[in-house]
C-alpha cells in the first residue's frame, strides 16, 4: 500500500507545495477507488450494508460531489459539473434530521456513470490545483484550505465505507491485490493495569498550525488529569470473550439504559464482526473470515464497550471505566513524542503503514504500553464539544456542530486505516454510541468521577431569538436593545447610589450583565427558566452557543463570550434566579435595591397591578423603578380585567401609561418619560419583528 502523510501548510516552496497536494489528492482519489473495489460486482453498490445508511454507491459519489460543493460555495469554482449528482450526493452520512434515507426517492445512477463522474471531478480539481494562485501559508482563510477539507474528507470516508463493506455479506466481496491484512495470530496476553501519572492534558490548536484541521479541533481546552491507572494493552478478542462467556450480552445490570434498549433491539450475542460456526470462532475482515484471532483487539461499539468495563468493574471489585478524552490526552503525550507527519515510519498500526486490518495487540509498544495510536479507534467516556474559541468554517459549517447533541463519543487514537488528518494527534472525531468503526477500547482504574464538557448548542427557537435579541449585533441599524435600556438606566441614576439592582423579566440577561458595570451588585430574576438559564450559562462557562434559522433547514451558528462583552470581571455581581415577579420567594433576599428595571413583564403577568403596588417594598429611598413595555397585553396569561390600558375607561380610552400613573403615583413620581426605543427580533435572515417600546422612569417617594 502507498503511504501517503498529510500535508504542512504553513511553510515551503509555492511551486513544492502545489505539487505536494496535486500529489495527495490524486492518491485520495486512487485509494478511495481502490477500496471499492472490494466489491464483487456493480450491484452490490446498490445494497444497503447498515439500515441507517445510504448503499455504497452514495459513497462513491459523495466524495467527489463534496469538492465540486465546497469549491462553488468557496467561489473557487464558477460552474458546477452535474448539478443533480451534487444535490443527490450531498447529504446522508449521519443519522440528522435532514438525511434521507428512503431509496424510493432516489433514482441511483449506474456506477459506470458515477466513475465518469468522478474522473470529471478528478480532471476539474486537478486544473485547479495546477492554476489557482497558491500563496503561503495555507490557513483557515486560504482558498486552498478548501482543497485540503475535500482530501481530507475523502480520507475519512475511505475509513467509514471500509466498515460498511465489512458489513456486506462475504459472498459480494473479494480481495484485492495490496490489501494485505495480518497473518499473526494467536492466544493473547494477560492484560494488567499499569500507572499513568498525574500532569496536564492541553487540547486544541491556533489558526496558524501547520496541520489542516477541522474546526472542533481549533480553540483551547486545559485540564488537569488526576493519577490513574491504564490496561497495558487494547482488550482483545479473548479478554472480552470472558464477558460473552459470562452472559454479557443477557445481563441487564451491566448496561447503561441506552445501551440496553439496543441491545433488546438489535438482539446481539457477541460483537458485530464475530462468526460463530458451532463453537468454532471466526472475525469477518474487510473481505474475507479467517479463523479467531484472539490476540487482535475486540471491535465493538460503545455501548458494548461501556458493558463490559461495568462488568469488569464488578467482576474486579475496581473502578473500572473508559478514559475520557483528557485522560487519553495523558497518556498519549507520555508515550508518543511525534506527530504524522514527521514519522519516518509509523510507530504503530496506522495510516495503512503496516497492514490492512489489525494486528496482534502486542506488536507496537510504545514505552511500558501498547497501541496507544493505531491498530483501533479506541471509545472515550467523552461525549464530543466545543473548545473555547470554537468556531464554524464558514463553507462547512455543519462538520462538527450537529454532533454536540451529547450523543456522539469521542473515539482517540486510531486505526489502521486511518490516514491523513484522522492520524494526527490533534483529531477529534466522534461518533454515535451505536455506531461501529474499526473502534475498540482501553479501561482504566480510577477513582476520579467523569466531568462531561458537554456545551450544547442552544436550538429552541425562542430562546435562540432571546439570545441573538440580547447578546448579538446591531440589527438593520437599531442597536443592542437590552443594552440601550440598561445604559438609560445608569443615565437616570443621575446621582444616586449604586449598590443594587433587580432586572425583573431579565430574559437572557444582557440588561443584567451590563448594569453590572455601574452597580456592586444585580440580579436578575425571570419566570422563564429555559431563558433565564442562558445569562446564568454565561456566567456558569464563560460563554453562551445558540442557532440562528437563516433560511429553510439552513443554520448559522453563534458563541458569545464574557471576555469579548467585556463581562469576564462581573462574574461576582451577578446572579440570576427563577421566581414569580407577582410572589418573589425569598422576599428578604430580593431588596434593597436602588434601582429596579422591569423589562417588558407588565404585559405577560397574571396580576400586574399587585406586582406595582407591592414592589416599593424591594426597593430603597429614591430608588428608580424604571419600566420599559410594548403595551401589547398577552391574552393568553393576562385576563383582560387585569390589563393596565388599552382599553376604553367611561367611553374614552384608557391607555396603559395612564394607568401606570393611577396606580404608582400614591408612592412614586414619574420623572422622565414617556420614552420609545426600537426593538428588532430576528426570526430568520430575511424576517425580523419590529417593536417601538415605552420607557417611563419612577422616583420612590417614601
């Protein structure tokens, strides 16, 4: 097998480095082809290996549709080849929403005419490659950074679809020339714990690294790893033949719930890639069953990782888990100083270097440890996130965040197919927990309970609106609307202290956040828990992760951060609660304060008048209470008997700030307002909501 490395992109000759990746794409494109070709004839490109994904001939076409995407999009390219093939290949690798897989809407084409396809694609890219201004370094920003996302997607599906046909049955596979797997076989060794000592495990890398990367591997993320102890080897097929033996796959109590329900339903008795032939064992390769080698590691999906450590753990009487990414971090930098694709030959079982399958688990050591990369992927007690920085590339900007739904884990290290970016340290691919690759596992023993860094993107679109209304930019020219009101506010202290404020009807907390500038201390406090939650997630991590519809099923994706708002040394003046604004609970905890913003809440409560007439008891002498509403009452939680105004009173009408005046002047004085402010809700890209608000500010008499 040709051994190919990555590409550096931040040093080199102009005309060296052209040649480099015209080089490494048209050996993509040729190991991709050469893969499929495993398969026994044209129609077995057509039969669905796993339900839950297209047949193979989507593959095929997917990889060479991606380029011709992601260039237009790039506006590298300004014609497209076959624009049905490249909406018909575009989308269906995972489980989402948005992938269908129903083969009565496809008419596939024949793979004659996906092959021409290709070699248009291949002639295409290949001209590019050979005109386009190439200027050093490559980076994130570079046009040619869209040349290597195509490469190295196409490696990665070089390595998802050499696990489908895994699955296919064997009669419609057959071997090809150069793949050649092991032929080391044998009874495997005791497997036993050895320390791995406590340090600190640093993720993430700039936007100048000199490896392409994929944009959840951008960022920071700094951990400090506890002392734990590591197996010395991957589990092997005999290792975990002790947990099938011992009814593994009928024990309940070693599952997680998850893990249970598909084990009910997919009714496994022993890993996916195992035969059983009247007690006589056999592993089904890419293309053909050899008999047990009990010494290559186990392959199996996490649940059924995850089954067998609480076995063991029970079994042992230890605490017996899998590593989470960080304690893999550990143990990696312990062991493996150098990174593809600085290998003068790779130290373990990787990057198509050694073989074509897997490898007895006691070939490759690395110091007192065995496999710690290559051989197989190995599962993470880690469901993937974001590290801090994280960022969308703009022409891919559905790569990772569709993952961080806590439902894909981690896999870390490798396997033998994994080439190109998979075979970097810096990698970060995850998968769903049912999910099989060429991924097995290595326990450890530690005492220390998993921390999940799991930092969802916010997707419920109402809270997503209130976090784009509160913590994004100006909107057709109207500015941060909870930031100008809190601005006004300090304004209309005019004098007075500062101590304490209460931000009634908070939201998602911009108005809190920035009244904490001028005052020593804010709360903020809304009914709404699932939108208040979103300025205590600021202050609770630093940054909050939402998404914005901009057109159909089309997404952008967002962060704000403490430190780019300026917050990041507020964190001890604010705070945020739950509570009815109508029953503050915790009355003797809620006063004192100097000044009270209250935030389009009139409208939306069931007893707005109690509410006024009992707030001058939170607030201090000469406090401000300052409201700020759209008058718009919200039939459906304020019965109309309840509404301040707009209405008709002795056959005139009665307008809300009239009844503001009726019901606070016995304790306050009305001294500034009415005032209108503008706001903009955005829904999607092309549709906003436009408001004018009423301001009006209330000195407490007595």
């Amino acid at each position: 097998m040709d051994v190919t490395r990555t590409i550096i992109l931040n040093r080199g000759d102009v005309s060296q480095k052209r040649r480099e990746i015209q080089d490494y794409f048209h050996a993509t494109f040729d190991i991709d082809e050469k893969l499929m070709k495993h398969l026994a004839d044209d129609n077995t490109f057509y039969l669905r290996a796993d339900p839950l994904r297209h047949p193979l001939i989507f593959y095929f076409g997917h990889t060479a549709v991606f380029y011709i995407n992601k260039l237009i999009l790039a506006e590298s390219l300004k014609e497209r080849i076959h624009p049905e093939y490249e909406s018909m290949f575009a989308v269906g690798v995972d489980e989402m929403s948005w992938d269908d897989l129903n083969e009565s809407h496809y008419d596939w084409p024949s793979v004659r005419e996906v092959q021409d396809y290709r070699n248009q694609v291949r002639q295409v890219v290949d001209t590019l490659i050979q005109t386009m201004n190439l200027e050093m370094p490559i980076n994130w920003s570079n046009p040619w950074w869209i040349i290597m996302m195509g490469i190295e997607h196409a490696r990665i599906h070089l390595e998802t679809s050499s696990v489908l046909i895994r699955q296919l049955p064997l009669e419609r596979v057959r071997p090809v020339a150069g793949w050649q797997i092991c032929e080391k076989g044998g009874p495997s060794p005791q497997n036993n714990l050895l320390e791995v000592e406590a340090g600190q495990a640093t993720l993430g890398k700039n936007r100048e690294h000199r490896l392409y990367g994929w944009d959840n591997e951008f960022g920071t993320h700094v951990a400090e790893v506890s002392r734990f102890l590591a197996s010395k080897y991957l589990v092997s097929n005999q290792e975990y033949l002790e947990f099938v033996e011992d009814g593994g796959y009928k024990t309940e109590r070693w599952w997680t719930e998850e893990g249970w329900n598909w084990r009910l339903y997919k009714q496994p008795e022993y890993p996916l890639f195992w035969r059983n032939y009247g007690n006589q064992w056999h592993l089904r390769t890419v293309a053909s069953e050899i008999a047990m080698p009990w010494n290559w590691p186990v392959e199996v999906n996490y649940l059924e990782a995850k089954a067998f450590c609480n076995w063991k753990s029970e079994k042992d009487g230890l605490p017996i888990r899998l590593p989470t990414e960080d304690e893999w971090y550990r143990l990696r930098d312990l062991h493996v100083l150098n990174d593809q694709p600085d290998w003068l030959q790779a130290p373990g079982n990787i990057n198509l270097e050694h073989y074509c399958s897997s490898c007895p688990i006691d070939q490759f050591a690395f110091g007192e440890f065995y496999d710690i990369i290559g051989n197989v992927w190995q599962w993470t007690e880690t469901p993937i996130y974001p590290l801090d920085g994280f960022k969308t590339h703009p022409v891919y900007d559905d790569f990772s965040t569709p993952t961080f739904d806590n439902k894909h884990n981690l896999i870390k290290g490798g396997s033998w197919i994994s080439t190109g970016n998979e075979a970097t340290r810096d990698s970060r691919y995850a998968f769903r927990r049912h999910f099989y690759q060429h991924a097995g596992l290595r326990y450890i023993q530690s005492d220390k309970s998993v921390e999940m860094m799991h930092v969802p993107y916010e997707c419920e679109p109402e809270v997503c609106q209130a976090c784009e209304l509160h913590y994004g930019n100006e909107i057709l020219g109207v500015s941060n609307f909870p930031a100008a009101i809190a601005q006004t506010c300090v304004e209309l202290m005019n004098g007075r202290p500062k101590r304490r404020a209460l931000d009634l009807g908070c939201s998602a907390g911009r108005a809190t956040w920035e009244l904490a500038k001028s005052f020593e201390q804010v709360t903020g406090i809304d009914l709404t828990a699932r939108i208040m939650r979103v300025g205590d997630d600021m202050k609770r991590d630093g940054r909050i992760r939402y998404r914005m519809a901009e057109e159909g099923e089309l997404e952008s994706y967002h962060e704000r951060t403490l430190e780019e708002l300026g917050y990041e040394d507020l964190i001890d003046k604010v705070e945020f609660w739950q509570n009815d604004p109508c029953n503050l609970k915790q009355k003797a905890l809620f006063n004192d304060y100097d000044l009270v913003l209250v935030q389009d809440l009139l409208i939306r409560l069931y007893d707005p008048e109690r509410f006024l007439r009992e707030i001058h008891f939170q607030m201090t002498e000469r406090a401000l209470l300052v409201i700020v509403t759209s008058n718009q009452w919200a039939t459906e939680s304020v019965p109309k008997n309840k509404w301040l105004g707009g209405y008709r009173k002795d056959g005139d009408p009665y307008r809300t700030h009239e009844g503001l005046k009726d019901i606070l002047s016995d304790r306050f004085e009305l001294i500034d307002g009415p005032r209108e402010y503008p706001r903009v809700i955005r829904i999607n890209s092309q549709r906003f909501t436009y408001e004018r608000l009423e301001l009006t500010a209330w000195e407490k008499l007595y």
